[in-house]
C-alpha cells in the first residue's frame, strides 16, 4: 500500500493557495466555538475562455457563482450568483461563443448566455426523474451541439442515457440518443477535433463491468465505432475503494487525442490507446485511507462519504497527466514513465479531498488550476 512517503517532490500545501468561502449553507452553533458558516461542498468549476482571470462556480447550497478579479493583487471576488432549485453540477463553457452550461440534479442542461450570461434557457432529456451525470460541448462541424448524459437519482437503479441537443435559445428538446450506452452514470469527453465522443458507462446490472465507448458524433443517430470493457474493479492491485458503487468519475482525451484517461472511484485513474485499447497501458493510483484515517484527516464523519476516489483528471501536455484524489492531493504523471510505483508528484496537498478540478488556458493569464474541495471548505486558486 501507498503511504504519503512515497513521494518527496516539492508541493503546493493550503496555505498557499486562496481559498474563497462563498458556497454556504448557513451559520451553525458550535457550543466550543460559537456561531461559524456551515461551507457547502463545491462540484464543479470551470475557466471563462473569454476573460483573463473570471471563472464560474458550483456548490451544494444550490448556487453558481461567477468570480471576477478586479485587482491583481488581491484575491477573487463574487460578481454574480445564479440560484437553482435542486443541486447544479457539472460546468463547461463553450470554446467559440459566450457561453456556459450547467448540469442539473434535476436532469435538465441550464444554457447561459449574453454579455454576462444573464440569458437562461434549458435543455432537457426525455425521462424527467434523471441527473446530469455528464457533459460535454461539440466543436468545428458539432460545435452548435451540446452532448450530456443522465442517470437515476436512486442508489439502486443504475439506468440512464446519452443525448446529443441543439442549444438554440428556446429549444428544450433532444436530437437524438445514443446506443448502446449500457447503464447510467455515464461520463463523456470529445477529443479535440470534435471527430470523436467518448462514452464510459457500467452495466444496468453490474457497475462494476464498465465500458468504453467510442461515436463519430458529427453523425445523426450514430453507432459506435470502438467498444471495449475495462478491466473489472477486483483486477486492480491496489487498496480497495472507500466506495461499493464503482463509479466513473471523469474521463478525457489526450490533446493528440490517441489516448483516454479515466478516473474511477477506486482511487485509481486508467489511461488507454484507443488504438488498442484491449489493456490499459497505466493504471495510476492515489492513497487510500481508512475510514478511520478519513475521519482523522479530514474530520469526515462516518467514512461513507469519502467516496469520490480519483474525482478529476486533465492533460498538461501531450504527456502529463494531472488528478486529484480523496486523499486531498493534487499529483502529476509522467506518461512516458512505465508504472513503477502508485504516487506521482504531489503538487498540491489540501485539507480536504479534492472533489474537481479545472485547467485554464496557458494563451492567457490562467496559469494554476481550480481545485473544488469536498466537504464544504470551500474553493482554492
């Protein structure tokens, strides 16, 4: 097993990143130290391409928030909120127009748009009583196309689908769906051509049976043209997951769109060649701790809900790969390196598990990540 020894690269701790603590709930009594915010975990951020320093936000206290940097020298400020009935999640900005989509609990696709993105509409799949699990936008020919994915709001149904919509302002409705898609839970990636859409969903009757599926999208009702199964939870030599659901957590492309990682819920990320994509050709793990340790760590009540394993991942590069973990670490890999041994570079260690990461563009001023942390204290620039 992994211990936080096994790497002695140079890191980034708390301290030296901004945390900004505007995703709350409420201020809670605690009788040792009086009144203090109960923070609400954050789910997804997400650079604006079309500023130097702005990004958008999203929490569990039912909000996304736009963050502007009027003076340099001082840390982000709260510009905007967008207030939401049920949990908003995933964020992408589109990479040609102003802009963003969120991804609902409530299974619908919040589309903004305008100068400062006060105009709302939304797209929704067909089965109401669905979350967006993922989503992606389409890019060249598919760039006026959104793609999401959806699965069951119960923890024992694993059913859901895969939709390609136009997100022409007043179109609530699909185009079509995919096939194929064997279960819910899906998570999606386009590599960066826009000339293929990467599907990684588990079986409706087993999540721990996963597949990746590859479509040309710039095709109506399209057919996949690459399927295989990863290798089953159990195959992975490695600590085993906080969680018994199996779940994907992310997955993308690779800049020279050859290779696929994907991160899971085991604390392990997966990077195939989708050229052969039989194996995976590394299989790069995080720590994993005890449920007593998560408590002790990071003050995590109970141990459930240290769940979310490696929660993101993104290239730098054609050749380095970035995740964040529930052991609170942001680590780097080398994929040219063959997998001597679990760990990486530690980077950036937090106090909290990381729960999404997001990479800025390096043509303009955004030159650090975005970690959303787990747990509720709060986002770190």
């Amino acid at each position: 097993m992994m211990t936080e020894e096994d790497s002695d690269d140079e890191e980034r701790s708390t301290d030296e990143v901004n945390v900004l603590h505007e995703h709350i709930f409420r201020d809670v009594f605690d009788p040792g130290l009086g009144a203090r915010p109960h923070y609400a975990t954050v789910f997804g951020v997400a650079f604006d391409p079309f500023t130097d320093d702005s990004f958008v936000s999203s929490g569990a206290d039912g909000t996304v928030r736009k963050w502007d940097r009027p003076d340099p020298e001082k840390p982000h400020v709260n510009t905007h909120t967008w207030t939401f009935d049920k949990h908003p999640h995933h964020l992408v900005f589109h990479g040609g127009e102003k802009i963003f989509a969120v991804g609902g609990s409530d299974g619908r696709v919040y589309v903004h748009s305008g100068q400062d993105y006060t105009t709302q509409y939304y797209i929704e799949g067909s089965n109401p009583d669905r979350q967006v699990s993922s989503m992606t936008w389409g890019k060249a020919s598919c760039s006026s196309t959104v793609f999401f994915a959806t699965e069951h709001t119960g923890q024992n149904q694993n059913d859901g689908e895969a939709y390609a919509a136009n997100y022409v302002a007043g179109n609530h409705k699909t185009m079509y769906n995919f096939s194929g898609v064997p279960g819910g839970g899906a998570v999606m990636a386009l590599d960066g051509t826009g000339s293929r859409l990467a599907i990684v969903a588990g079986q409706r009757s087993n999540m721990a049976r996963q597949s990746l599926l590859v479509y040309e999208p710039q095709v109506l009702d399209a057919q996949t043209v690459l399927e295989c199964h990863l290798p089953e939870f159990g195959y992975i030599t490695h600590p085993p997951s906080l969680s018994d659901e199996c779940h994907i957590m992310d997955v993308q492309f690779s800049p020279c769109g050859r290779y696929i990682a994907i991160a899971r819920d085991n604390n392990c990320a997966l990077i195939y060649d989708i050229r052969n994509a039989t194996l995976p050709l590394h299989v790069f793990g995080h720590v994993t701790y005890s449920r007593e340790e998560m408590e002790h760590r990071f003050g995590i009540r109970g141990g459930t809900q240290a769940t979310y394993g490696i929660a993101s991942l993104g290239w730098m590069g054609h050749d380095t790969l970035i995740t964040g973990g529930s052991d609170g670490c942001v680590r780097r890999w080398d994929t040219r390196r063959a997998t001597e041994r679990m760990g990486g570079q530690v980077v950036a260690r937090l106090d909290q598990p990381v729960a999404h990461l997001s990479f800025g563009d390096d043509t303009q001023q955004h030159r650090y990540p975005l970690i959303g942390r787990y747990g509720g204290q709060g986002l770190c620039v």
